[in-house]
C-alpha cells in the first residue's frame, strides 16, 4: 500500500475514536527500518485498546497488512506495527514519561492533529 494513503487512514482511524495529540514522524532518514512513526494518546486503558484494535480493522478493510501488535493485555502503551509505519497508541503519562516525539528527533512533524497541545489550531 502507498505510504500517503496508510498514513491517512491511520490518521483517520485514530481520528474516529478521538485519539488526542496525533504526531506523524517522517523517520526515513533516521532509519530503514520504517518510513512514519505515529504517536497517539488514549484517556484510558479502553481508549488506546479501541485506538488500537481501529487502526488495525481500517488497515485490513483497505487491504493492508498488520505485522504485529504489543501492549494489548495492558492498554497502556499498544504498538501496531504496519511495516512502513509504527503506530504508538499510549496514555498521556507513558507518553509524557517516553517522550517518543523527542526520541525520534521531531522537531517538526509531518502532520499534527488540529487542536493538540501545543499547536496551532486551524479554524
């Protein structure tokens, strides 16, 4: 699946289970391994499971591959690995503690959700 099309829908699928604070991280010149890195936060352990498990299901409606998912028994931290993109679903204080944005060197990413801290928001 094209890169801008994967990275859209899991954008939007974490959009329509309102996934607070999504950073998309264009990492391909930090590594091979991976082109995006998505970060998003969850308020409950309910919430990053359900962000989670919908990024999943959108992948797979359009066709695309879901390589692996950690942290789901938890619900605090889940990892959904998508091959070319690894999406992040976390509560606000794994996120904060984590610092993932700062790990991977965002200083100003790809794209930022309207309205998250920090941001500008486009009215």
């Amino acid at each position: 699946m094209e890169l801008q099309k994967l990275q859209a829908i899991v954008v939007d699928a974490l959009e329509d289970i309102k996934g607070k604070d999504i950073e998309v991280i264009d990492t391909t010149k930090l590594t091979s391994l991976f082109d995006r890195v998505v970060v998003a936060s969850g308020d409950s352990n309910r919430q990053v499971k359900s962000l989670a498990r919908n990024v999943q299901e959108k992948v797979r409606e359009a066709g695309g591959e879901v390589l692996s998912i950690e942290g789901e028994q938890t619900g605090e931290w889940v990892l959904v690995d998508l091959g070319d993109i690894v999406v992040h679903v976390m509560q606000p204080a794994v996120r904060n503690y984590y610092n993932l944005e700062e790990l991977w060197g965002a200083k100003a990413p790809v794209r930022r959700q309207a309205g998250s801290q920090g941001g500008s928001s486009a009215a």
